[in-house]
C-alpha cells in the first residue's frame, strides 16, 4: 500500500513557523510522502536544506518571493503556480501553513479529490492588535472559513475555540519542543546563576509582543532588573531604567543569558503557542503570561504559572516570588511539557490526524 503524499505549503518560512514546519516534516517523512511548497523570506535560514530530511521533496513557489501581501496581480500568479504544482504531486491532503498561505490556498485549492488543512499559527487579525488592518484579516477569515471546506487545525485549545467562529470544521494538535534537542543544548550552555531576580522575554520587539506593557511592568517593579533578549522597531518603547535589552544573540548565549534570570514574561496580544513559553517551561521558570489566545491554554493560572490581565498583576506576581518563589509551579510547567508539549507526542497525534483523513 503506498503512503498517502501530504502538500506542506508555507509562505511565512521563517521564525517559529519555519521551526514547526520543519519539524513537522522530518517527523512524517518517515509514515508518508511529503512535499514542502515554500517561499524564502529575509528570515529563512540560509541552510535550511540541510535541517530537512532528504527525503522531503521541497518545490519553491517562484511567485511569491519577495512579493507584497494582497498584491492582487501577483496573487493570481501565486494561485496559478500551487494549482500547477498541486497537479503535478497529486497530493492525498494539503496542508497550508499561516494566514498567506492559508488566504491563497483556500482560493487555490477546492478540488475534492484531496483534504485541505489550514494551520494559522495564531491568527493574524488577533496577533497584530487592534487596527483597520486587523479588521480586513478578520474578514477575510470569516470569509474564507464560510466558503471552504477546509480543516482549520489549530495548535491550542483556546485558538480552537476561536476558530470555531471562523470555519465549519475545527480540530486542535498542541505543538511540542524537542526535548533531547533542548536537553542537548543547555548541556552546552555555561550555566551561571544570579544572586538577585531577574525577569526576562526574549523575541522582536514589535506590537505583538507589547513591549509597552512589559515596560509599564518594569515601572511598577523599579528595584527589579528586565531583560528584553532580542531587537526589533519598537525599542525605544523600552524606557524603563530597569530594562536592558541584549539585542540579537544566537541561540546558545541567548539561553545562557536567559539562564541567570528566573522569571519569563510573554505579554503579547497572543499566541498560537510560542515556542519559547515552551522552552521556558522546560528551563522550569516562573511563566507569565498575557491571558489571552494560546498563552491561557498552556499556562493554568495558580497551576503551572500565572496568566495576567493588567500590568499590576504582572508586578505583583513578581513581588511574590522576590519573597518566596513558587518552585512547585515551575516544576509543573516542566513537566507539562514532558507529558503534553514534546514533540514525540505532537507527532504521534498528527500520524492519527493524517491517516484518518
């Protein structure tokens, strides 16, 4: 019996979609036929050839390179060239990765001679914020949702439940980490511990992530040092004397700098599920999070960390642990990852996902 051929497409191949469709293909190559439709942005890795099992047949999709977003002209070339590639591999299920891709496939692909899936690794409309922006995502999902038959295929929970607002048909997969690839890497990090607190997050400082909210915290904890690992267009939002923010560092000196601190703070607008909560999860650090899309379904309030509304309930979570710091939700978050977000688990569930279609 031949494997079923699975169609990956991605036009966001980088950041933490690149990682999750990366791993995603390597996982399956073993129990179906995968071909990766993709596009190289500024972010993709220069040799992401190489992180990608040989045996995933990888198809750039020429169009979308370089291209504008709703570039109309353009996107009907786009559409053109995936229904010429989608004839050519004969796909069983198609699988589309993020909201372009997502958008596009969904006009492209409405033979039913294949499953269409639709991962959105956090909805666009909610991830940006507020704005007119934002309202044209949405609608556009609403739309796409109501005139498709595609599966949207979430990563949490909570973005399920969003989902079931937008499409017909829903189903969710949590994402896991690798963990012998974590566990490998800290083992290389030179572990070095700080006397006094520490909070940090790490990532680009754009709006998602509200770097006018991680600084508002900072404000109401001045006696306390903030890490902000990364860079990004919003920097100057960081104003608070208590903050330093490292710029961008490589995987290895960013973990060991985030290996002195002990609280990790995600307080974006939300999430699909952030791979670095999960990572934090597992480096066993206070986790707070914004209560919102994704990030309310990883971490249980009083459980495995604290979700948080305003900026004082940030500043007094902080407070509470500089007087006694919660070790016991720290190891529970570390072991939800070991029994829910790792990535032997996520693979077992998309094997059984994939076949049942």
């Amino acid at each position: 019996m031949k494997n079923k051929k699975i169609l990956m497409v991605c036009e966001a191949f980088g950041g933490g979609v690149f990682t999750y469709v990366r791993q995603l293909c390597n996982d399956m190559c073993e129990y179906f036929d995968i071909y990766l439709a993709y596009s190289l942005r500024p972010q993709t890795p220069k040799n992401y050839k190489e992180q990608l099992d040989s045996r995933v047949k990888l198809i750039e999709v020429k169009s979308w390179s370089g291209q504008s977003v709703l570039n109309i002209s353009n996107d009907k070339k786009v559409i053109k060239e995936l229904q010429s590639i989608a004839n050519q591999v004969q796909p069983d299920i198609i699988h589309l990765h993020s909201s372009i891709a997502g958008g596009i496939g969904r006009l492209a692909f409405k033979d039913n001679s294949y499953s269409l899936i639709y991962t959105p690794h956090g909805y666009a409309h909610i991830l940006m914020g507020p704005g007119i922006k934002s309202l044209i995502y949405k609608k556009a999902e609403q739309y796409l949702g109501k005139h498709s038959n595609a599966i949207t295929l979430t990563c949490t929970e909570s973005e399920d439940q969003i989902a079931k607002t937008l499409s017909k048909r829903t189903a969710y997969i949590e994402t896991g980490i690798d963990v012998d690839e974590m566990a490998n890497t800290l083992n290389n990090v030179e572990h070095k511990r700080n006397r006094k607190l520490r909070v940090y997050t790490v990532g680009r400082i754009a709006k998602q992530k509200r770097p006018d909210l991680f600084n508002k915290i900072a404000e109401l904890v001045p006696n306390i040092e903030f890490l902000w690992i990364g860079d990004g267009e919003l920097r100057n939002e960081l104003t608070s004397p208590n903050i330093t923010v490292t710029g961008w560092k490589d995987r290895d000196e960013a973990l060991r700098i985030a290996d002195t601190a002990d609280i990790f703070i995600l307080c974006s607008y939300g999430e699909a599920i952030a791979m670095s909560l999960i990572e934090n999860m597992y480096m066993k650090k206070l986790c707070l999070v914004s209560n919102t899309m994704g990030n309310k379904s990883v971490i249980q309030n009083k459980k495995n960390g604290f979700t948080c509304d305003f900026p004082e309930q940030y500043a007094n979570r902080i407070k509470q642990a500089e007087k006694s710091f919660p070790y016991t939700l720290a190891n529970q978050a570390y072991q939800d990852v070991m029994d829910i977000y790792n990535n032997d688990i996520m693979a077992d569930k998309y094997i059984k996902f994939y076949s049942s279609l």
